[in-house]
C-alpha cells in the first residue's frame, strides 16, 4: 500500500520539533543582533569622543571595515 511507510509518523513530534528548532534559530539570532547593536553603540560614543576607526576595531573586535563605514554614516550624518 502506498501509505504504509507514513504508519510510524507523528506529526505532533515533527510540529514540537520544528517549533524548538525555529525558537533556538530565533534566539540566536537575537543574540547577535544585540551583540552588533551593543558593538555599534560603544563604536557611536568612541566616535563621537575622538576615537579613529583603527583603535575602536581593535578594542571592540569589530573588523576594520565594519567599523570605516559606521564612522563614514556617523560622518555624512553631521554633514546634513
């Protein structure tokens, strides 16, 4: 018969599983979203008190160039 291979098939266990999988995705996603947010807030005050991008990439361990185009944004953002 075509369905017997579906006989051990459980769909609540599949639905529970996936659910768990879609929240620890979603928690780690969060997580690194607020690590950039914090790394970017620290990166916005270093800026505005005079810090170059060199030394606020190697404090915060943020790359070089993440960093070059946060203080460019903050830059053009002064320039309006």
């Amino acid at each position: 018969m075509l369905f017997d291979s579906f006989e051990g098939y459980d769909i609540q266990k599949v639905r529970k599983k996936s659910r768990e999988e879609g929240r620890k995705a979603g928690r780690k996603a969060g997580k690194k979203q607020g690590a950039e947010a914090k790394a970017r807030y620290a990166a916005r005050n270093m800026y505005a008190r005079g810090f170059g991008a060199e030394e606020t990439a190697g404090l915060l361990g943020e790359s070089l160039e993440t960093v070059k185009e946060w203080y460019q944004s903050w830059s053009e953002e002064s320039d309006s």
